[in-house]
C-alpha cells in the first residue's frame, strides 16, 4: 500500500497528517457522491484545515485501518464506537455524530415477536467482522453470522440465508437506497451509538493532533458549521 511508503517527512508531519477510515456512508465515503464525501468526513478535514493541517483521509478495509491505527502507523482512525478493548488502544474525541443500530429483516419475513436484540437469540442474525456489532453479538451469547459488508448482508436477507442483520440504521439505509431496494426491507431500531475521530496510543503525534482537533471542533459547533455540514446529508 502506498500510504505505508509516503508519510510526510518529520520536518512537515504537523502540517500533513494520514487518517484511516473505511467507506462507510454517508459518514465517510471513498469517492464523492453527488459531490459528497461524508458528514464525519467533512468535519475532520475542516477542523484540522482551521489549524493549518492538511487531512488526507486514506480508504482501507476496517480490520486493516484498526490495526495499523492501533500499531501506531498512523495517529488516527475515523469513524469508530468505543469499546473496552478499543479503550486500550484509543483515545476518543467527543462525538462527532450519532446512528440508530438495530436489526434489518426482508419485508417477507414475520417480524412481530422481536422488540430487542436479545429477541434475536436463536434466529439466524449477521453482522460484520471487526465492527463493535459484531463484538455486541458474540457477548450476548449469540452465534453471529459473518458478512463482509452490508450490501452482501442485504443479499443474504433477500435470498432467506439470514434472517437479520444487525447494523447501523443510515449506513445500511443509504446501501439499500444505492441499490434501489426501497420497501425490501424492515427495521427494527435497537439502540443509538455514538461515533468518534479515534486517536492511537502508540503514535508520538496522536496527542497533538487530538488537542489540535477538539478545540478546533468546539469552533465548528459553536459557528454553526457542523449543523451545515450534517443539514446536506439529510
């Protein structure tokens, strides 16, 4: 990977920094869409514009951008939730947006007897690999089906291999959305997360880039520019 190779020399490292993300709309995304990369996305390249720092956010998948953030090989990683095991790794900033997560299930399937997650215990349910939903499910007890993304989840549901998915609310919606499957599918809301710009602790820089970013965010919120920005995604 190129990123890897062509980190900017020690002389400008505070004014060019490398950030880990994976596509995940509309919170970050790989490529424009409509002229959009992303609320998270826009947030954080703004907020470290605003401070002379040139935000390059680089696409990788998430088990790869949580491990070389994790390593230190880059100082950041955007966008995650918080875990206990995340906790030793990170340093979080606050939050900078929020999803509804629950339980997506095909229109054809009867749904009426689940209310929670924890309904869902013996029923076929799927999540993907290195996502805190993932984590949740295994620690309920559950034996969680692995995808490797939501629209191949969706697919899942469609063809009855799984009978939910368990994901986040904007994200899935935006694939079915993309994939003009309005209508194939139900949700049942669960709960609400919380998402952060994640700082490694294994990176030299990582504390001054978190310092750099959370006064430079409470600028954002506090001009009115991230409600702009979160206005265009809705």
């Amino acid at each position: 990977m190129l990123f890897l190779s062509c980190f900017p020399a020690k002389a400008d490292r505070h004014t060019h920094v490398q950030i880990l993300a994976v596509h995940y709309p509309p919170f970050e995304m790989k490529t424009a869409i409509d002229g959009l990369r992303g609320h998270d996305h826009e947030l954080v390249v703004e907020a470290f514009k605003r401070r002379g720092v040139t935000a390059e956010i680089v696409y990788v998948p998430w088990a790869r951008a949580v491990s070389d953030a994790a390593n230190g090989r880059v100082p950041m990683l955007l966008s995650c939730a918080i875990t206990g095991e995340r906790q030793e790794k990170f340093v979080f900033s606050k939050s900078i947006s929020q999803d509804g997560y629950g339980l997506f299930s095909h229109k054809s399937s009867s749904t009426d007897e689940i209310e929670t997650l924890s309904d869902a215990t013996g029923y076929r349910v799927a999540s993907i690999p290195g996502y805190v939903s993932l984590t949740k499910l295994v620690e309920m007890g559950m034996d969680p089906v692995e995808v490797p993304s939501e629209t191949h989840a969706l697919k899942m549901l469609q063809l009855g291999r799984i009978d939910f998915f368990y994901g986040g609310e904007q994200t899935t919606g935006f694939f079915i959305s993309q994939l003009g499957l309005a209508g194939e599918f139900n949700f049942i809301g669960t709960e609400s997360w919380d998402y952060h710009l994640c700082f490694s602790k294994a990176h030299p820089d990582a504390e001054y880039y978190r310092d750099l970013f959370a006064s430079a965010f409470d600028e954002l919120v506090a001009d009115g520019t991230y409600e702009r920005i979160h206005a265009r995604y809705r």
